[in-house]
C-alpha cells in the first residue's frame, strides 16, 4: 500500500466533490468565482484521477499501468491552474 498516493486520492476526490455539493461554501473559502462553469468542469476532471489515486494507494505495486495516464492528468491540471489563475 502507497500512503501518499491514497492520500492524495482521497483529498482530490474530497477537493472534487466539494464544488458539486455546495459551492456556496467552496466560495466561502477559496474566494468568489466568475466563472463557476470552470469550477464545475475542473471538478468533474478531477473526479476520475482521485478514484485512480485510490486504486494504485491500495495496490501493492509501485508502478501500475495506470501511472501514465495519471502523470497526464496532473500535467494538464497544471496547465489549467497555470492558465486560469
């Protein structure tokens, strides 16, 4: 088991989530946002890597065949934060 993988699953999905349920309260923290359809899209992306996150915290190899697709996920939320903020 990979700690820091699981956790950093279990916080984006947490992360993710959080706009979809209330976003009064997302706003509250993170500041007001003009474009909240931005704020949903990146939430909805954000949702499928945190379950793959999960998924390789708990299995026992170190490298899984999902570590490509998870490396791209991150480069292009980089781009994003980078390019909206």
């Amino acid at each position: 088991m990979n700690i820091i993988l699981l956790v950093m699953g279990i916080y984006y999905l947490i992360t993710a989530l959080w706009p979809l349920i209330s976003i009064k309260t997302f706003e509250l923290v993170t500041g007001p946002k003009v474009d909240k359809w931005l704020v949903y899209t990146v939430s909805c992306l954000l949702i499928a890597p945190s379950f793959l996150y999960i998924y390789t915290g708990l299995n026992e190899e170190l490298i899984s065949p999902l570590t490509l697709p998870l490396m791209q996920g991150e480069l292009l939320t980089s781009l994003v934060v980078l390019f909206y903020s």
